[in-house]
C-alpha cells in the first residue's frame, strides 16, 4: 500500500472524483434549500444513500450484522458522523455561502487530530501535530473574520454551525475507533446510515411535513445527487482510494473540496467570498500540510480521523 505522496494517475483521478462528488454538494445542498427544510435535505440524502449501499453489500454478499451491540455503535456513528453534521451543515448553509461553509467544513481533519489527542492514548498531540492544529484554528479564525464574533448574528451563529459539524466528525472517528473495528467499511457506512435515515425521517415527519410538497426538478435532482452521488457513491470510491493508496493521502481530499465548492458557488449561484476567507483557507491548508507531515520530512503521515461526509 502506498503510503507517499507519489501515487498512480489512476489513483489521483479517483481523488479528484471524491473532490467533486463532496465539493457539489454544498451547492446541491444550497439548492434543495430554496424548497425544502434542512432536516428534509438530511434525510433524503440518507435515506437514498441506504438504500444504494445496502444494495451493494448485498450484491457483493457481505455478511450483516445482527448482534444488538453493534447496532447501538452504528446508531452511536449515525449521530456523530451524519444526524449532528448533516444537520448543522444544512441549516447554517441557509445563511452562509456554500464555499464558505466548505472552507470551515474543511476544519474536519484540525478537530479531529485535537479530540483524538483527548480520548486515544496512541494519538498524542506531538509538536508538530501541536503546531497544524494552531495553524489550522488561526486559518478557521481568519474565515470567519474577528468582526462575526463582535457583531453576533444569524450568520455568524450559522458559520458556528458548520465549526460544529466539524467537532462532531471529529467525534465520530474516535467513535469509530473504539467501536466499529473489524467490520466491511461498506458495510458499517450501510448500518450507520440505516441508523441515522430512521431518524431524520422522524425529524423531518415532525418538523417539515416533507411529503407536502410539490418540488421543482432542480430540488429533486439535488436531492438524488446527494444520496447517490455525494454519499453512497462517494463512500465507494472513498474506501478503494484508502485501499489503493493508504490512509493519509486521504486527507489530501480535504484540500481539493473547498475549491470545487467555492467555484461551483461563484459560477452557479454568483456567489463571492471576501478576501479574509481565501487567506482563511490558506492558513487552513498549511495547517493540514502540517498534520500531514510529509512535505515537511515526517515519517508518520496523518491518519483519517473521521468517515467521510
């Protein structure tokens, strides 16, 4: 498995799938918006996104889990890794731009190296990793811009939102970590997500009345490419670049999603970021490089910290 920076195209190419499939979903998010609640957009995407991965897994034959403790650890994942998230996620982009929210969605792998250090023994928070977590909050910080924090408002609560998001995939790695060892990824990303669709559903049943509905095929498009494409699809082509090319060059996905998804804003939504957040994701991306450790000599690349989004 390889473990350097020096990969097959191949390998590459399916990064850069990755990018687009989570750096389009933040504008398909911000389009489903227009029509349905946030709790509608989370479960749709979940629930899609279910019934996709169960497919596989069973076309593929993989063995399903029956035992009562492990469904309490997929309902434990689907909490931290989809239900808090996803729902964070979809009600702060209501009021922020979609780059925006992916640039300090991006804040992920920063979070998760700090909570790790807290609950894993083996996960100590070195100098080094010390150092990128410090980068990363100065470029988070920046992003956000010290004025949010004076004049507090709706937008500045919704940016709040997306940092939250972030914690809360941080948690579910460690999560990960202490439960879910020695099953199929594919299968764990099914159970999860049975978990927490079952959830939003209720949530969004009792808030939105989501069936009421009558939906622009613009919603309804966006709403089939965040289960399909941006979860379902994207765990799969997630899970084989781990396979191919080793856990840390994962985390160099986290650097190609917030420029697709700020392009993606400017050209769709004509949306425009102000200077503080492109010098906010530079900071961030040091910060990550940081983490990473191999551009700066480190033996030991970055470990993911949480499943993907």
């Amino acid at each position: 498995m390889t473990t350097q920076l020096t990969m097959p195209l191949r390998v590459w190419a399916e990064m850069a799938l990755l990018a687009l499939f989570w750096g389009f979903s933040f504008l398909a998010i911000r389009v489903a918006l227009d029509e349905v609640g946030p709790w509608t957009v989370v479960a749709a995407r979940l629930a899609g996104a279910m019934v996709v991965l169960w497919l596989w897994v069973l076309i593929r034959g993989y063995a399903v889990p029956r035992t009562a403790k492990i469904w309490v650890a997929f309902m434990g994942m689907g909490f931290l890794n989809n239900v808090i998230p996803f729902g964070l996620i979809a009600w702060g982009q209501q009021s922020i731009e979609t780059g925006l929210a992916s640039i300090l969605n991006a804040s992920t792998a920063v979070w998760g190296v700090l909570i790790a250090a807290l609950f894993l023994p083996e996960e100590r928070l070195t100098w080094r990793r010390g150092i990128g977590v410090l980068i990363g909050f100065l470029g988070v910080s920046t992003a956000i811009g010290l004025e949010a924090l004076r004049n507090f408002d709706l937008r500045s609560v919704s940016q709040l939102a997306i940092l939250g998001a972030a914690v809360s995939y941080g948690f579910s790695g460690v999560w990960a970590r202490r439960n879910l060892r020695g099953l199929r990824p594919e299968v764990a990303a099914a159970g999860m997500l049975t978990c927490s669709s079952l959830v939003t559903i209720c949530l969004a049943g009792y808030y939105e009345n989501p069936l009421g509905s009558d939906l622009h095929a613009s919603t309804l498009i966006a709403l089939a490419y965040l289960a399909v494409f941006a979860t379902a699809a994207a765990y799969l082509v997630y899970y084989r670049v781990m396979a191919q090319a080793g856990s840390g060059n994962v985390m160099l996905v986290t650097l190609l999603v917030a420029p697709v998804a700020i392009v993606a804003g400017a050209v769709v939504l004509g949306e425009a970021l102000p200077p503080r957040a492109y010098a906010g994701f530079a900071m961030l991306a040091l910060g990550l490089v940081v983490l990473d450790g191999r551009l700066i000599g480190a033996k030991k690349p970055l470990a993911p910290t949480a499943m993907p989004r």
